[in-house]
C-alpha cells in the first residue's frame, strides 16, 4: 500500500519541474531574436497591427513583468488566444479538442507495447540463447532501428491497399458524425452507446496503434529481458530453487515483480515521449492531433500555441512520472524509505 506521505512528496517536487519547464519556454520564446509580435502578425503586416498585436500581448512592459504575468496566467490554464492556427480563438480550447486525439493514440499504442514486449522480454530470458530468444532479440532490434516514416506506409499499403483490411487514415468513417465529450473517439462513441461507430474508431486506430506500439514494444522487450537475466542470478532466485520450489513459480513470484521495475521506468518515458513524438504517425495517417498542431505552430510562429501546448507536454509528462514512483512504491515497499 502506498502511502500518502509518499504521493504528497512526489507531487510537491513537480512544482519546480514545471516551473523550471515554464521558465525555460518563455525564455525561449522572448528572449531569442527577432520580433515576436511580427512574427505573429505576419511579415507583411501594417505597422499598425503589429504595434496592436505587442499591446495585447503586454511585450511593450518589462520583462520581468511579462514573466510574472506568464507564470500567473500559466497557473490558471491561460495561455492566450491563438494568433495564426486558430485566430481569435483561447489555446485552452484549442488544445482541449486536440490533445486527447493524441493521448487516445499514445494510450492504445503503448497498450500494444505492453501486451507484446513483457511477454517476449520474458519469453527472451527464460529461454536464453535458443531460437526464441534469437528470434525475440532480432524482432526487438527491427522494431527499434525501423523509422515510423516507413513503416507506417508500409502498413499501409499491405493492409489497406493490397488486403484491403483496414482504412489507411482519418479516426473514424465519415458514415458517423460523433459530437466530442471527452475527445477520444471510442471513448465518445461507448458513451452515446454507437457500437457501430465504435467499431468504426477501433478499426482505424489498428494501424496507427501498431506503428507506435511496435517501437514500444522493442524498447519493453528488450528491458524486460535484461531486467530479467539479472534477476535471475541473484542469490534469493537460487535460494527458493534450493528449496525445492519450481520454476515457474519462483520466476512469476520472486522474480518477475523485481524485474518490472526498471521496466516501469521504460513505460514511462516512453508514454511521455509518445505524447510530443507521435507527429510522423498523425502526418502518415491523417489523424489531427496535438502533435501535428504543434509543429505548425512553430512554423507560423504562433507563440501562444507554442507555450500552452509545450506546457501541457510538461505537466503531462510530471504525471506520468508520478505514477511511475507510485508503481515503484507498489513494487518494492523499501522505496518509500
């Protein structure tokens, strides 16, 4: 059981990691070069616009004003409106739309991840230097060294062109018009109680899922193996086999609960990862998620975008963490101390 005390610590030590992350954004953003406020406004736009564009954003006061009116408004989720992705509309409602079609993605991604790389880590190390584990190691590396900027395409063109399987894009048939509740879309549809437009939404998160699962799951794998073998070795593992206990039940007993957890810390960073790295997966299947949002925002400079959603990455990011200290916890008590 893990303690209160425990979660209470860890969430008091995300305070200065985002505000570390808030001050590093905004440095970023006000202090390089150039003019924010013509790169927002546009570089062919009237003086007088501009000028317009620098009062709203508060970039006439001093700087250490502009910064504590940032983390001010930061601290209650306002970001500002949006300047050239959405203009005139708040960066909170922006990314209220788009970043659970990203979460969605990463969540059934690392899903598949999960399911397929402990079982192979494990398969791997019990079954150390034959076949399987030859075969488990090879697939692990292919899934690592494989950039999704191929093989999404490739799973493309076998299942939605040659087999004719699966749909190669969007999140859901256009035969169904589901109105957002949560932004995820199978989550959306079990609400309303559309199973047929649920059937729809899972079907065309197969490909996207696998692309991000598949380097998940080489990542998982391959740590559960290590994790594994060294578990193995220790003196307590060959202690219960002295004593008479089998196998199975010594490894799935002792073993396998101390082996998760670097793997733990694997599934966390890489869940992170896959909320700000999954834009060549929604570029390859046209789905619009928070990922894709951002790369345009950079490009057309639209700061307020910039900062709310790297910002929202960070506070994500510091939760993810979170559970991966409380799972730590959850797998050996000794950590609390």
């Amino acid at each position: 059981m893990v303690s209160r005390r425990f979660v209470l610590k860890r969430l008091l030590l995300l305070i200065p990691v985002v505000f570390g992350v808030a001050t590093f954004v905004f440095a970023i953003l006000h202090l390089g070069p150039g003019d924010p406020a013509r790169v927002i406004a546009g570089q062919r736009a009237s003086e007088e616009f501009v000028q317009q564009v620098r009062i709203e954003l508060g970039l006439n006061d001093p700087i250490w004003v502009q910064y504590g009116r940032f983390l001010a408004d930061a601290a209650h989720l306002d970001f500002g409106n949006s300047y050239q992705i959405r203009r005139g509309q708040p960066v909170k409602s922006i990314l209220r739309f788009k970043l659970p079609v990203t979460v969605e993605l990463a969540i059934y991604g690392q899903l598949i991840g999960i399911l397929l790389g402990i079982p192979l880590g494990l398969l791997s190390a019990i079954k150390q230097d034959t076949m399987a584990d030859h075969l488990t190691r090879f697939g692990a590396l292919t899934g690592i060294s494989v950039p999704i900027y191929w093989s999404g395409p490739v799973l493309i063109l076998v299942f939605a062109q040659f087999l004719d399987l699966l749909p190669a894009s969007g999140r859901i048939s256009t035969d169904f018009d589901i109105q957002p509740v949560t932004g995820m879309i199978t989550v959306d549809t079990l609400i309303r109680g559309d199973f047929a437009a649920f059937e729809s939404a899972a079907i065309h998160l197969i490909l996207p899922a696998a692309v991000i699962g598949i380097y998940s799951m080489a990542l998982i794998s391959r740590m559960m193996r290590s994790s594994m073998l060294e578990v193995i070795r220790q003196d307590y593992m060959r202690t219960a086999r002295a004593k008479g206990q089998g196998a199975r039940i010594t490894l799935m007993k002792h073993g396998f609960r101390n082996a998760l957890i670097p793997v733990v810390t694997v599934i966390g960073i890489q869940f992170g990862t896959l909320l700000g790295g999954a834009v060549l997966t929604e570029t390859v299947f046209g789905i619009a998620g928070i990922g894709t949002m951002l790369v345009d925002a950079i490009q057309v400079g639209d700061y307020p975008v910039v900062q709310g959603t790297v910002l929202m990455f960070a506070f994500l990011f510091t939760l993810v963490n979170l559970l991966v200290d409380i799972t730590y916890s959850y797998l050996d008590p000794r950590i609390e101390q």
